[in-house]
C-alpha cells in the first residue's frame, strides 16, 4: 500500500524560528498511523453531508473513533468540554460561526487540539484559526491516509500543514508580525485612561456605562474615545475591539 506524506509537521514552533522550520522535512505518515491508542475526535461542521461523510471516513480507519459531532461554534465548545476528544476537526468557513473565536475558546478551556480544514486555500478565515491556537490546516480533499496521519500528528502535539502551503504561510505570519509590531507601537502612545477606556470599549460597554464605571463625565469619555481612535488608527468601536484583542490587551473570557 502506498503511504502519503502528511505534509509538512513541527514541534509547537516559536515564532522567530517559524520560517526556517517549515522548510524541514515531514515526518513519514506511517509514524502517525501506528499508534499506541484510539484518537477521539469531534467533528465541527455546519453542513450534514460533509460532517457525517468525514464520520464515516475516520470511523472506517485504524486508531481514529469520532465520539461527537457539532454543528455550530457554542455546541462545538459544549461537546468539547463534555466528551473530552484529543483533536476537533473544525471547518474554517461555517457560515455565521466565528471560527477563531471557537478555535480559541476550546483550546482554552479544553484539554483538545484543533486540526482546521477547508475546501479551499489558507485564506484569512484559515489562518485566523491558526493564529487562534489550532494546530493545523488541512484540505478537504485531502487523501484518507493523510487525513488520518494528521489528526495523530496533532494529537501527538506536532503542527500539520497541508503540502506547499508551507512558503504561504511563511508570508503571512511575517505579515502578521509586522502588523502586530506596529499596533503594539501605537498602543504604546496611549495614557493609563485611554487604555482602560479601550478595554470598556472591546468589552461592549458605551460611554455612558463608562462614565459610571470610570466616575466621569460623559462629554469627557466622549473625548477620550476620540482621542484615542486616532491615536490607533481606527474609526468605529468594532475595529477599536479588534485592536484591542489583537494587541492582547483584551483576551477572551
């Protein structure tokens, strides 16, 4: 029988050695496949027919048993918690689901690891999951025997990767570096007082909850929240929250 590659895999990466681990070779996909216990897994899919199919398939393989399967991003974190999988299998483009927010609400309140997949390339959606905490990306029309070696390799605490979108990924993790080096600098130009009325704002507080939290005026709220817009560069409070998380002055709950 023909084995496959599963791509390409690492020890959990720091970021500054990133780019040059990606380029080491994959270790074979019969180091995966033979292991010492069955790997449970939750399926997340918004669709029946592609949820079900992946069931089927991961039931019919060796050393892999689906325990759940959920539909939407709250009943993925539910089954998680109660069923306890090593690894979700997680659709990155479910409609009206936040894929990072889930990614990072079962890696973090959840003893699981993450494997994201998609029909198509590593997209922002894709790799908002990643930069969330999964482990790894695969296609769907990735073969069985790939898939199978992925879900063990994630589970065994290595990144996965689906072949060539290694030098992709590359790209934009130094994108997003560069673009985090930068928010970090403008949040440095904030005072104390702009940085907690930042922290309401991400949380969803208006500025009159702010004023009775705070114990200040609503006009002067008002010119703090102004201020403080230009001073990050943004123009709404959905974008001053975005800012806010990815600064990590505000983490989820």
């Amino acid at each position: 029988m023909t084995r496959h590659p599963v791509g390409r895999a690492l020890r959990e990466p720091r970021r500054e050695t990133v780019t040059a681990r990606l380029s080491e070779p994959f270790p074979p996909a019969e180091r995966f496949t033979e292991t010492p216990r069955m790997t449970r897994v939750l399926i997340v899919d918004h669709e029946v027919l592609p949820r079900r199919s992946f069931t089927t398939l991961l039931n019919s393989q060796t050393g892999v048993t689906v325990v759940g399967e959920a539909l939407s991003g709250t009943e993925a974190l539910q089954q998680a918690t109660r069923l306890g999988p090593e690894v979700v299998v997680l659709n990155v483009h479910m409609h009206d689901v936040d894929g990072a927010e889930t990614t990072r609400r079962i890696v973090g309140s959840c003893r699981t690891r993450v494997l994201a997949v998609a029909s198509g390339e590593l997209d922002e959606r894709a790799y908002a999951v990643l930069r969330a905490g999964a482990s790894g990306f695969l296609q769907t029309n990735t073969s069985p025997g790939q898939l199978v070696a992925g879900i063990h390799a994630v589970a065994a605490g290595h990144t996965v990767l689906a072949p060539g979108l290694g030098s992709r990924l590359v790209n934009t993790v130094t994108d997003s570096l560069i673009r985090t080096s930068t928010l970090a600098q403008r949040l440095t130009t904030l005072t104390q007082r702009e940085r907690e009325i930042l922290t309401a704002v991400a949380t969803g507080h208006n500025n009159t909850k702010i004023a009775e939290t705070l114990h200040l005026a609503e006009s002067t709220v008002k010119s703090h929240v102004s201020r403080m817009f230009s001073k990050i560069g943004v123009t709404d409070r959905v974008e001053a929250a975005i800012f806010a998380y990815d600064t990590r002055l505000v983490r989820p709950s």
